[in-house]
C-alpha cells in the first residue's frame, strides 16, 4: 500500500466520521428536547421522529464524499 | 384513498330527535358539526338540555358510577369478546325505562354484593393478620409456653433486635416505678438476631404502659380479642385452626360471587353500555340547532352512506325526519373531516402515514405508495433470506396469537417487509451473510454486496431515490393542476426540470451520455431553475440554485439503503468469523447466533427508521398536503 492510498483512506474516514460526529451532536440535542417535549405531548412522535431524522442526512452525504474518494479517486489512483 | 363526504342537514320535529340521535349513533357514519359554525342558511342558535333533561343526564352519571362499583366485583358470566354482539343486537329503551332497569338492578344487586365484598376483604385481612401473629407468635411461645390468660392482668410479647435489648431494662425499670410489684417480665433471646418479652401487667395500667412503650418506640405484638384468655399454646393452635378454614370460606364466597355474576353481569354490562351512549347523545344534543317545534343536526359522513341513513331514519323515526344533502363550495370541501379506506393490504400503513399527519381533504392519500414503498425500501436494506424469514415468522405469530389492531398491524407491515427482504436476499445472494454461500453454494441473482461490487449498488440506491423523488414531483403537479395552484405548479414543475437536468449533465460527465448532449441538459437546467425562481419573487435568483442544490441531496439521501444495507451485511459478516474463530463449536454457535440476533434487531430498526424518514422527509413534502381532520363519527361506545 503506497502512501496516496493511506491518504486517501484517512480522507475517506474523516470525511465519515467528522459527518457522524456532527449527527451525533445534532441528535443528541434534538433527542433530548423531543423526549421533553413527548412526555407532555404524546402526540408529537411522528414530527419529532422526523426532527430526530433530519441530521442523519448529514453521516449520509459524508458517506457520499467517503465512497466517492475510495471508488473514484481510489480507482484512478 | 379518502372516502368521499357529504355535508348533510337533518330535519324534523322536536319530539324526535332524541329517536333521531339514538338512530344517528347507532348506525355511527354521522360526524356531528356545532350548527353555529355552519355557515350556509339562516343562523339556528343551538338546543339546550332542558331542567329535565339534564336531571335525567346527572342521575344517569350518578347511577352508572354505582353500577360499576358492583359490577367491577362480578366473575363474567360471558366471554367479555362476545359482549359487542350482543349490544348491537339489543334494543335499546329509552331515557325512563333506563334509569327504571339501572335502580331496579342496583335494589336486586347491591346489598348481596356489597355483604358478599365485605365478607371476603374481612376473611382476606384476618387471614393476613393471622399469618403475622403466628410468625410472631412461633418464636416468643418457648419463653411464654403455658403462662394462662389471668383475667385483670394484660400479656404483651414483643420481639427486638438482640443488639436493642439493653432497653428492656429500662423499660423493666420504668414498669417498676409504674405499677410496683404488680408485674413479670420473662426475657429470653430466641436466636443470634432476636431477642423476645413477654410483660404481665395489670389491665387498669394499659393505658400508661402502652404510653411507655411508645416513649421507648417499641411496637408490642397484640392478640385478636377474641383469644383474649387463653394460653399462648392454646391461642396458637387456635390460629392455626382458623387459618385452615379461612380458604375455604373464601372460596365459598367466591362461588356466591360467581353465581351473581352469571346473574347479572351480563345484563349489568350491556346496561352501563347504553347509558354511557345515553348521556353521550344528551351531550350532543348541545351541538343541534334548534326553533320552538323543530330541531336542525348538521354533519359530515361519508357519501355512500347517505342513503342508509335516509332509510333508517324514515323507518325507525318516521318519514318527516328530513335527511338533506348540501351543496358544498370547493373551499368549504377542505373543513371535511378525512376517512381513509384502503385496500385490508394497505390499511396497516394508514397509521405510519398519520404519525406525521392526514392529508387534507380532496388531497392525496400517500398511503398506497406507502405500502409499496416502505417494505421494497426496507427489504433493499436487510437483504436476507433467513432474516426475511424470521421476520414472516414473527408476523405470523403475531396474527396468530395477538388480538390487539397496532400489534396485528405492525404484523401486517412485517409481513411485507420480511417478503422484501427475502426477494433482495436472493437477488444479492445472502443467507445470513456469506454463510448461504458457504454452506450450499447460494449465488447471488445479480451481486454481491461486498468488495468492488458495491459501486453498483449505490448507483442502484441512487437510481430507486431519483425515481422516487420524480414520482413524488410528478404526483405533485398533477395535484397543483387539479387545483389549479399556479405557484405550486410552477414550482414543482421547475424542481422536476432541474432534478433531471442534474442528473442528465452528471450522466454526460461519467461519459454514459455522449458530450454532444451538454447543451440541451444546460438549457434544461436553467428553464428548471427560472421557473422555480417565478413564485420565489426577487430572491428567486438565489434561492433558486440552492433549492436545487437541496433536491440533488434529497436524492442522495437514499444512499442510505445501500449504506445502512452494507453495515448490516458486514455484522453478519463479523458473526460468521466469530464461529470461526471460536475453539469449541458450541461456543462459536452461540457467538454467531446472539450477533446474528443483534444484527437482525439493529436491522428492523434502523431500516424501519431510514424506509419511514425517506417518506417522510424526501417524499411527501412533493405532494403531500397535510391538514387533515380525522374523522370521528357520533357512534356508539365499544363494549
């Protein structure tokens, strides 16, 4: 394995885990307002589901950017 | 798909509209509106309950109370399931003869069930108690065996911690100074924890010793009255003989109870029943408009059961109840309350579409595109025949064993989601992971999802999304043209443009579509995002790109199928080197088995969570028009 490969390894991870770090954090905060919020109104899971959904779109983007610098980026390497 | 609705007027005499209420609510297809807050026709004000009416209302909410007291006591005498059919074959009577049933069956079963519960809280407490004393009792007899009851003179035994025991003296002393001579205390200490003593005192000093054994916070053991004057051998053998009839008393008055029950408790329920539907038609009655002779109802219901209820009323209430149907305005037509009636195979999904919210009358019902959707996006992600099977066999249970709708339900919901899986389980080629493979050869129908061979399954996960999202803009201007929302339609139209002119230069760039074929995708691009831009106003020209931007992520965001697919791939994947790994076999099964296991639960949720968000977030905001009221007919209660 040759250095750009390791590179582009580390670029790939980061790009993951720094998006997974970021929904973390989101999640977190939102989950912790939505369970609040559905002991006083039970009604509320299905918008506070999506609520709690909506960062994930983070982790999938940054898994986007990791794939493509593997398959593309790996490819031509 | 949402059921049609009428706005219908009914129409007749005073002197029958309780008739008409009790038909209305039987027949439970009426959504009863405030006639006040209908806004065709002359203004009615609305019925009040008069002095009567309303004394009958208290003293039928007074009445059931009582009944539920006593029949919340009675063994059924039927299966309570059975009990909804036997209501709706009832006649029912009215207001009178209701409360004349509810006091003549509170005078038949009230002394005889209120003697019966007494008498078995009264054994149940003895019992208890008696089982105290014994325990107690077991333990101070060495130290008290054979001391007589002396009539003037009290016993108390109690038992304290050894540790404790030095405060017997004191007490012994302070007995001393109370009664002087007139008293024995035997000490002894019965086991490494526990010291007893017994106290002879006379019975006129009670009071103060009593007094001094709180001063010391020392609670004595004290003896039923009724064993007042025998010996504690005697008094234990007394116990023991009581404790050994209390059973079959209790038992006795459980049978009494029981043939009370088949007595009444059939008759005492369909009765609660009715007089809950009573009082609910009284206070519906607040809702009817009213003159000096006539009353005016005004509600929603659906279309097709308009002419029943013309015909009910005409034959059980009379003919000049009059039943109208209203013309009703397009803007008016959004205030319908909304029924969904689908498919007994997409019903289940109604409810995940209504987590969020119903869509407004007139408006789409997602749910059909749901219940093709949700499972074909969950099956994409677990992706595995023996995973898939385990999820039919769970939903089979269910709706073999389970009685509750949520839970049959979500059975239903698995039911197509293990069939998917198992469909994409073949088509990839997986039997718990690799295993499939590795035991009988299973290939996959078209790839693996592993290695090298993933690129085409993200383009696949990408693909299903793009079309998804198309399918949800076009089903968005269909409905903007229907309504003739210009705005709408501008928009929606310019959104789907734009998607697939990103998608087409993306297609030139990978070198599928030949270079020649830039300019036109350009062109299409721009004219997406000009008429995306029109309803925008000035800031068109800025939002516009971005809200472009936001559509191609829309997109993207399916890639999680594939991802969320692959990590579930890879656990399994980790499950079956484990049993490798593993020395001993049995050991290595057991490993694989639970990670399997874990693999499987991770996988229902998280592609539960990913199929219902992709809706949710990606999909309906297309189309979706929210808004919806549920529509909750004047029916009768569930027995």
């Amino acid at each position: 394995m040759d250095i750009n490969t390791g590179l582009l390894a580390i670029g790939a991870a980061l790009a993951v885990g720094l998006a997974a770090l970021a929904t973390g954090w989101a999640q977190g905060r939102i989950g912790s307002a939505g369970a609040g919020a559905l002991t006083e109104k039970p009604e509320l899971f299905g918008s506070i589901l999506i609520m709690l959904a909506l960062p994930e779109t983070l982790v999938i983007l940054g898994f986007a950017v990791a794939a493509m610098i593997i398959l593309l980026l790996g490819a031509g390497g | 798909m949402l059921l049609p609705m009428s706005k219908v007027q009914i129409v007749g005499f005073k002197e029958r509209l309780e008739a008409t209420l009790r038909v209305i609510q039987r027949l439970g297809t009426l959504q009863v509106q405030d006639v006040t807050e209908h806004g065709q026709g002359p203004m009615v004000p609305r019925l009040a309950l008069d002095a009567k009416a309303k004394a009958q209302r208290d003293e039928i909410n007074l009445l059931a109370a009582r009944l539920e007291s006593f029949a919340n006591v009675l063994v059924p005498s039927i299966a309570p399931t059975s009990l909804p059919r036997y209501y709706a074959a009832a006649t029912r009577k009215n207001t009178e003869e209701l409360i004349a049933e509810a006091n003549h069956l509170i005078d038949a079963l009230g002394p005889k069930s209120q003697e019966l519960v007494l008498r078995r809280d009264g054994l149940e407490a003895e019992q208890t108690s008696l089982i105290r004393y014994q325990a107690t009792l077991r333990k101070v007899l060495p130290l008290a065996a054979n001391i007589p009851r002396l009539a003037g003179y009290e016993i108390l035994a109690l038992l304290i911690e050894r540790r404790s025991s030095a405060v017997l003296e004191s007490v012994r002393q302070k007995l001393g100074e109370l009664v002087g001579d007139n008293f024995d205390v035997n000490v002894r200490h019965i086991d490494e924890q526990t010291t007893a003593a017994i106290f002879v005192f006379p019975k006129e000093r009670s009071a103060e010793v009593n007094a001094l054994f709180g001063q010391q916070s020392i609670s004595p053991l004290r003896l039923p009255q009724e064993l007042a004057g025998t010996s504690l051998t005697d008094t234990l053998a007394a116990m023991e003989r009581r404790l050994s009839e209390i059973p079959e008393a209790i038992k006795s008055v459980e049978v009494e109870l029981r043939q009370l029950g088949e007595s009444w408790w059939f008759s005492v329920r369909l009765l609660q029943a009715e007089m809950r539907d009573r009082v609910a038609q009284m206070e519906v009655v607040g809702m009817v408009g009213g003159t000096r002779y006539a009353f005016v109802l005004v509600g929603w219901m659906p279309q097709r059961n308009v002419e029943d209820l013309k015909k009910a009323l005409a034959q059980r209430v009379g003919p000049e109840v009059l039943v109208n149907e209203f013309r009703v305005s397009r803007e008016e037509m959004k205030q319908a309350p909304v029924a969904l009636a689908n498919p007994p195979v997409v019903r289940p999904f109604e409810f995940l579409v209504a987590l969020t919210a119903l869509p407004r009358y007139g408006a789409l019902d997602p749910t059909p595109l749901m219940a093709f959707f949700m499972p074909l996006f969950f099956g994409l992600i677990l992706a595995d025949i023996a995973y898939g099977l385990v999820l039919l066999l769970l939903a089979t249970l269910t709706l073999r064993y389970c009685r509750k709708r949520l839970y049959r339900s979500l059975a239903q919901i698995m039911l197509l989601c293990g069939f998917w899986s198992i469909l994409f389980g073949i088509i990839f080629g997986e039997f718990l992971g690799t295993l499939g493979h590795r035991l009988f050869h299973l290939e996959p129908l078209w790839m693996e999802r592993s290695g090298a061979t993933v690129k085409p399954l993200f383009l696949f996960a990408v693909a299903l999304g793009a079309a998804h999202v198309l399918l949800g803009f076009m089903l968005g201007i269909w409905q903007a043209l229907r309504v003739k929302g210009r705005k709408e339609l501008s928009e929606r139209l310019g959104k789907f443009i734009a998607l697939i002119a990103v998608f087409w230069l993306a297609a030139v760039l990978a070198g599928t579509l030949p270079r020649d074929l830039t300019t036109p995708g350009i062109v299409a691009l721009i004219i997406g995002i000009v008429l995306l831009s029109i309803p925008m106003g000035w800031l068109g020209g800025i939002l516009a790109p971005l809200e472009t931007l936001g559509i191609v992520s829309n997109v993207l965001s399916y890639l999680r199928l594939a991802a969320i697919g692959l990590s579930s791939f890879y656990l399994a994947e980790v499950a079956n080197e484990l049993y490798g790994v593993a020395t001993n076999v049995a050991v290595g099964t057991i490993i694989a088995c639970l990670l399997h296991a874990l693999n499987l639960a991770i996988g229902i949720v998280s592609a539960t969570i990913a199929s219902l968000r992709l809706h949710y977030v990606e999909f309906f905001p297309k189309f979706f028009e929210s808004g919806g009221v549920s529509f909750r007919p004047f029916k009768e209660t569930e027995v």
